[in-house]
C-alpha cells in the first residue's frame, strides 16, 4: 500500500513537470509567434474571440481530406453552414467555402501555386473565410509563403504551437487533462495551441477554447485511402487537383505516423476525445463510419 502511494505520488510529480516543461515551450514559441506576426504584418491569434464565431451553432465542424467527404449530401454541408467550420490545410480544393481556413504555409509549398489560384475564386472572395495561419518557420522565408488576397490576408491570425511532453502512450491521458485543464484556465498564452503536429489537434483545442459544445472531424478518416480530390469515383472534378496534389491509396496517411510528431494521431485524436470528454463535457464526433477512428469515437448523426 505504502510502495503504490509512493509510485503514484511519484507520478503526479513528473506529471506536473511535464506541464511546467509545456507551458515553458509555448511561451518559447509565442516568441517566434510575435517575430512572424510582425514580419508579416499580420495579428496573433487571441484566446475567446466572438468575432471567429459567425454563426450561433454550437458545433464546430474541423473539414479534413478524407474520401469520406465525398459522401456528404447537400442536407450535410446546410448542418455544417449552420454552424461553424475550419477547413484545414488543402480544404479550398473542394467548392464548399468554411467560416474559416486554417492554413501551414511552410508544409503546402509544392501546393501553393494551386491553392493560391483557388484561394482568388468568386465563390472564396464574395464570402470570405477568416484565415487561421500557424506561424512560419523563423526567419521567414517568402519562398515558403501561402499567398493570400488582400480580402483574406485583412481576416488572417498567426498562431503558434506547443507538442506534448511525453513520448510514452501510458502518460498520455494525465498530460492531456492537464493540458487541456491549463487551456480552459487561462494558463496557456494567447497565441498558441497545444498540437501533435496535426492542424485537426490543433483546430480541436482552438474549438474548446472558443466554448463550442460540440465538435466534428469531417473528413479526419485517419487510414490509407485516398483524399476527397484523389477518390477515382469522383469523377473528372478534381482531376487537375489531383495532379497538383497527389496522393497514392494504399500509404498511411502521414498523421499516422509518429515520425514526425509526439505520437500517431490514431493514437493522440482518441486519447484527445477522452480527455477533453473528462475535463470539459465538450462532445467529440467523427462525420462518418468510414473513418478509422469510428470503432473509438461516436458518429455524428446529420439526421
């Protein structure tokens, strides 16, 4: 009895380490935030913003590349309008325009010249999306950039981010409770996200912060199937996107590996859905049964 107090005062010992060591990297990084956001003229990303909410919904929807997208009916994308939604990364690929885009310049550089070309449509710049962007690598380099209109780069934010501490799956759920109880009290700066090397986690963190009772992962299928763009039952639409941006069936999709990142997103999103499940209430869904993730995590029902 006297051995297991000890070993788990012990742990809630590194665990609150693990958090100081958190906190310490984002105010790092809010450093190099500040840097880019005046480089490039632009605002950092506050906290609570009432002003990244224009709709009264309560459920944030997270449009991700999955093949899954291609199932959404026309009923599906008047729910996601009526609430609010981010699409990360490659989502102007697709013709529904988000409340929001989220944007990581310094990884989309191959693809840039295409979304730059769809990023100055008239379905895009008639009902301009508030752009989300993480920050650039330091010094920035205008090679690397995302170009925006003048209408988009007026509503865009830079934000930074923070990985998780640990490397072990065990400590992974204590430092998520952690983490996300440090964001809802405020102890994380504004400006930075907590992240695992995925725009889903970060955007996911985002929602919490912004009070939203629900969120959805569209398109987050986490397996090795192609993108809504490269899915051959889609026909001749996105044909030329799929030249620009390709992406062969068969290879896991880069989330799910940890080379790059603290921990595979097949693991981090469900530890993530647990612990903030446990310490908000928020609710978590993925957008469809073909997800990976959906033995794990709820579907979300469009009826």
């Amino acid at each position: 009895m006297i051995a297991r107090t000890i070993l788990e005062t012990s742990w809630g010992f590194f665990a609150r380490i693990r958090l100081l060591l958190f906190l310490r990297q984002c105010n790092r990084d809010l450093v190099l935030v500040k840097k880019v956001a005046e480089e490039l003229e632009l605002p950092v990303l506050v906290g609570e913003d009432s002003r990244l909410r224009p709709n009264d919904g309560q459920t944030l929807f997270i449009l991700g590349g999955g093949k899954s997208v291609n199932d959404l009916t026309e009923a599906d994308f008047a729910t996601i309008e009526s609430g609010t939604s981010i699409g990360i990364n490659y989502w102007p690929i697709h013709d529904f325009v988000p409340s929001i885009l989220a944007s990581e310049s310094d990884q989309s550089a191959d693809a840039d010249p295409y979304l730059n070309e769809r990023l100055r449509t008239d379905r895009i710049l008639s009902h301009p999306p508030t752009v989300l962007s993480l920050r650039t690598n330091w010094p920035v380099r205008e090679a690397a950039l995302q170009h925006f209109p003048k209408r988009l780069n007026r509503r865009r934010y830079i934000y930074g981010r923070a990985n998780v501490i640990t490397r072990k799956e065990r400590n992974l759920s204590v430092d998520l409770n952690r983490i996300v109880g440090a964001l809802i009290e405020g102890r994380i700066p504004d400006g930075i996200l907590p992240d695992n090397g995925s725009t889903v986690a970060r955007m996911t963190f985002w929602g919490v912060l912004q009070g939203f009772s629900r969120i959805v992962w569209v398109g987050v299928d986490q397996d090795s199937g192609p993108y809504f763009w490269t899915d051959p039952a889609a026909g001749k639409k996105y044909e030329h996107a799929a030249k620009v941006v390709p992406r062969s069936t068969g290879i896991p999709h880069s989330t799910s590996s940890a080379e790059n990142r603290p921990f595979s997103n097949d693991i981090f999103l469900p530890a993530l859905y647990r612990a903030i499940k446990k310490t908000t209430g928020v609710k978590i869904y993925v957008g469809s049964e073909r997800s990976a993730l959906s033995s794990l995590i709820p579907v979300f029902d469009w009826s």
